[in-house]
C-alpha cells in the first residue's frame, strides 16, 4: 500500500495535468466569453484521435501532433465560435452550456460511428520510452514529460494572461466590454481568440493523453464530469487558483488510490460536496 | 386557448390516450408516458423554478432501482415499489438540492451534475444494484392483488392513470400560491428576497418535489420495462431529459410531455442508425437553443391569436430576463 504511493501519486499528478489544462482553458472561456464549455471534453478528445489519426494514416510523428491537433482544434474552435456560439451571448449562461453540451453529443457520435468504443493504442515517441529510476520509484520518462510539459504551459498561459499586452486587453474586456470596444479594441476577435485558446489547450492535453490512456470516443465525456467538479471546487474566480485546483485535486485522486481504491472515482465529487459547504463560492471564487 | 378550446383539447387527448394501446405498440406508449412524467417534473425546477439541473438522472435511477430492488427483492407490490421509488428520489433530492441551491446558474449545473455522478458509481459498485448489468426481469405485479400488470394493456391504463395524478400534481403546484412564489424567485431573484422570502428553502422544496416526481417516473419505468440499468443514472439521462423539455417548451404544461414523446419516437426510428442518433439528438439540441428557444408548445401558444393573454406574460417574461443581463 505504502510501496505503491509514490507511483499512484504521479499518475494522480498525470490525471491533475489534464484537468488543469482543461479546467485552464474552461475558465478563461467563461471568463471572457460567459459559456461553459461543455464540449471541452469533446476537444480533449478531438485532439487525442487527430494525433492518433496523424500517426495511423500519415505517419506523422508525436512532436508534430502536439503543435498540429491543438493548431486544427483551435481553428475548429474558431468555427464554433463564429457560427453558433456567438449567437448565445446575449443569453442566459445554461443556452451556452446547452449549445456546447449538443456539440459534445454529435462529436462523439462520430467519432463512435467511424472507430467504435474500443481503445487505439499510441505509443509514446521514441525519445521518451525508458524511464529512470529515482530509488523510491521508476519515473517513466513521459509520465514525467507530460507533468512538466503543461506545467509549464499553464503557467505560460497565466504569465501570458497577467503580463502580455493582449492579456490586458482580455483581462480589460472581461471588465467592461463596451468601453474596450470604444478604444477601439476588436472585443469580438478577442473572444474568437480566447475560444480558440481554451479549446487548443483542451486538444494539448489530449495529445499528451495519447500514449498514456488509449484513444477512444468515450475519453471527452469521461474527464469532463471530474473537470466540473474541478471547476466548482476551485471556483472560476482565479487563472492560477483553477491550475493549483486541477493538480491537487489529480493528486488526492492518486493518493486515494493507494488507499482506497473503490473511492478513488468519488473522492473528487466528495471534496466538491466539503467544499460547497463550508465556502460556496469555491477556494478562488469571487462571487 | 379559447374556452370552448381548452376542453376539447382535454377530451381529444383522453379519447387519443384510450384508444392508443389498440393502435400503437403499449410497450412505447409506456416508455414515453414515463419520460412525459420525468421531463414534466424536471419542468418544474427548469421551466418554473429557473432552476438547472444537470444531474435528474439521478432522482429518475434511484426510483428505478429502488422500485426493481423491491419488487425483486422483497415483495411484488407495485404501488409500494412506486411510493418507495418516490421517498428514495424525495431524500436525494433533499441532499442534492440542499447542497446545489448554494450556488446558481451554471454552478448550479455543475453541481448537480457532479453529485448525480456519485449515485452514478454506487449504482455501479453497490452489491445490491446488479453492477454493469442492472436489474433484469422485474416483475410487475399485481395491482392491490387484482389486476395483473403483465397485462401490456393493463399496465399501459396504470401508467397513464400515474402520468395523470403526477401531471395534475405539477398542474397544482405551479398554480398554487407556492407556484407564484416560485414564478417570482425565477424573475428577480433579489426582489423576492427583499420581499422576504425563504429564496434558498423554497428553491430547496423545488427540488425535492421534483425529485419525488422524478422518482416517481424512474419507478413506473422500472415497472413497465422489467428493468433499471445504469443509463437511468447516466449523464446522458440528464442531458435528455433537458432535450425534451427544451424541445417540446419550457415553462409551458404540455411542452414537456410533447417533447419527451417525440424524443423516444425519434430515438426508436433512429435506433436502426445506432451511432447516429446521438449526432441527430446533439443537432436538434443546438438548433432548438439557437433557433426555437420556446419549444413547440411555446411556439403554438405564442402564435395563438386566442392565447393573446399567455403569449403577453412570456413577452413580459421575457422582457425581465433582458433587463437581467
């Protein structure tokens, strides 16, 4: 039980990579744009079975589906956003997340009608096979590629977002709008942008899930529920605080693998419910 | 509707009701009436309360399994595994709604949706529950020990006879003082509680009565098709019954009813399409929020120059919702 903490640890931490990139890209959506992305799920997907796609029928490597599926998703993205989400604004926030929500249906359907329920293997580039061995545990090398890896780009987009000129841009559209707009500031490319970003940082996660889970349809609507419950936990109040939430909370779930393991699927939602009580509004809200 | 309309309108839909057991096959009839009964008590929380759960699934499972433990486990008594069905939901419904009226709009979603995925995995873990497989084979039993319910037709005269009681328990609901208050809640939330009003309490009664109703569904289900599984608490649930309500019109009576039959009607066409039928419900999701936000209903009322009165309250309600945002 005790041997097996350190590595149920880091695939918790693995898991928390995940929910941080798409819980990142979640909140920055709402943020600007006032929609939860139901379909984040469906992108993380997306991206997954287009670098599987990429390797299968092109034979196109690892390194250029993580620049690719995040670039074609992105540019989806914009297509959404142009063609129905934009029409939703002005509406309550459940339209958005009921638009979305009947996207997620239709892109997993086709993706079930052309490969089926069962998983596709993607095995990890051959630059990080092999692991090391770090006495308590062995760290194989891509576990700890992808922990580092969206580490790094979730604070990127944080740094990006707090210190950029474009950031200060969003960050000022997020507090009014109309008036960015009379700066002459284009707000409504700003949201085709920031969309564009949630949804490629959802598809970056699900490159890098690739090789550690196998592809299937199914992978979108597995994670979104736990990104959800990751959402409400860390409230959308705050960029860094949704990131933080997203890897412990990964964390607790590895650790209570160790323990426990029928609990593991519940702890998160169980956390959700503590939460909920003592502070309503989340650990970062504002409300 | 006119006067005379309205009870035209009733005594058509009496007459069409009695005679569809002997035109269309019972075993769909039953399946609608009970996704007719679970999308109308959803209504009450969505269309009337505000309210948006993402999570009904649960309260429709837990009176299914409920019901199926029941009338395998125990005893063969269908009106017992119904009431039964119904405290299970209530209870859960007071647990789920206790927690979820803390936060509101997409939040609220969020929550209800993460708290039903919890029943999700009992139902799937739980020793009683049968795992992956379910329920099978639940017997219907025999009503108050006379009338025995594996007759199609006969079962099909009792789940109607409950899709009326529950309909006409939302009916009364919606038009009672507490309805209003609701309706009020729903408009401006701050006013009411200016007003001094309970605002969390009686969103939290919403709840539970929905959930009951749910429940109520979800075991009437359980009976009428011999089984409960783990779609009746899956997300997917959740997500259909918001498709029915949506469709058939939000806030309206009758919306929620006319899109649950056209969403299993679609659902069964659609079935020799397998993959799909998701593609197709996901399409007629988007358009109905982009395009036809009234649902059917809705849209007939609001074009109904005799219906003048009610298309003016939407209007007016909706006028509120812009000031809003």
């Amino acid at each position: 039980m005790i041997a097996a903490l350190p590595s149920q640890a880091l695939i918790g931490l693995i898991n928390g990579a995940f929910y941080a990139l798409l819980s990142l890209g979640m909140a920055i959506i709402f943020g600007m744009l006032n929609v939860i992305n139901f379909a984040q799920g469906a992108f993380y997907m997306i991206g997954a079975f287009l670098a599987w796609m990429l390797l299968h029928y092109f034979g196109v490597s690892y390194w250029t589906a993580l620049l690719a599926a995040p670039l074609a998703v992105a540019a989806l993205g914009i297509f959404v956003e142009r063609l129905l989400l934009s029409r939703v604004y002005r509406l309550d926030h459940i339209y958005g997340w009921l638009v979305t929500y009947g996207l997620a249906l239709m892109a997993e359907s086709v993706f079930r009608f052309f490969y089926g329920v069962s998983g596709k293997p993607y095995s990890p580039p051959a630059d990080l096979r092999g692991g090391i061995d770090l006495g308590l545990m062995f760290l194989p090398t891509y576990r700890g590629w992808v922990v580092l890896v969206s580490a790094v780009l979730c604070l990127a987009v944080w740094l990006a977002i707090e210190r950029s000129r474009l950031g200060a841009h969003l960050r000022a559209a997020v507090e009014n709008p109309v008036l960015v707009q009379a700066f002459g500031i284009n707000v409504p490319r700003l949201l085709t942008l920031t969309y564009a970003l949630g949804v490629g940082l959802a598809a970056f996660a699900g490159v890098l899930a690739a090789p550690i889970y196998q592809v299937t349809p199914l992978m979108g609507s597995q994670i979104i529920v736990v990104v959800f419950a990751v959402v409400v936990i860390g409230g959308l109040g705050s960029i860094l605080g949704t990131v933080v939430t997203g890897f412990s909370l990964g964390l607790i779930q590895g650790v209570t693998k160790a323990f426990y393991p029928q609990a593991a699927d519940l702890v998160i939602f169980v956390v959700m419910a503590a939460v909920l009580l003592a502070l309503p509004a989340g650990l970062f809200g504002r409300r | 509707m006119t006067r005379i309309g309205t009870p035209f309108a009733i005594v058509a839909a009496i007459s069409a009701a009695i005679a569809a057991p002997y035109l269309i096959y019972p075993e769909f009839l039953m399946q609608a009436l009970c996704f007719a009964l679970f999308a109308s008590a959803f209504n009450l929380l969505f269309g009337y309360a505000g309210l948006l759960s993402f999570g009904h699934a649960a309260f429709f499972g837990a009176g299914a399994y409920t019901a199926a433990y029941l009338m395998t486990a125990v005893s063969e008594s269908p009106l017992m595994a119904l009431g039964a069905g119904m405290m299970t939901a209530g209870l859960l419904g007071a647990v789920i709604g206790g927690l979820a009226v803390r936060r509101s709009g997409v939040y609220l979603a969020m929550i209800t949706l993460s708290l039903a995925e919890i029943v999700y995995f009992v139902a799937l873990h739980a020793s009683f529950t049968g795992g992956e497989d379910g329920l099978q084979g639940v017997p219907r039993g025999r009503l108050l020990g006379i009338v025995d319910l594996d007759d199609a037709r006969a079962m099909y005269f009792f789940t109607l006879a409950v899709y009326a009681a529950g309909t006409a328990t939302l009916y009364r609901i919606v038009h009672s003082p507490y309805g209003a208050i609701l309706g009020a809640i729903k408009a401006n939330e701050q006013r009411a509680l200016s007003l001094g009003y309970h605002v969390s309490r009686y969103k939290m009664l919403a709840f539970i009565l929905s959930a009951v109703l749910s429940g109520l569904a979800g075991a009437l289900k359980a009976l009428s098709l011999h089984f409960a599984s783990l779609g009746d608490v899956y997300w997917h649930t959740s997500g259909d019954v918001i498709l029915m309500t949506l469709l058939g019109g939000v806030g309206t009576l009758a919306g929620p009813s006319v899109g649950a039959f056209i969403v299993v009607a679609l659902s069964d066409v659609l079935a020799q399409f397998g993959e799909w039928v998701n593609f197709i419900l996901g399409g007629v999701f988007v358009l109905c929020v982009l395009l036809f936000r009234r649902g059917i209903v809705g849209e007939i009322l609001a074009r109904l120059p005799a219906a003048a009165a009610p298309a003016a309250k939407w209007r007016r309600w909706q006028s509120v919702e812009a000031r809003e945002r």
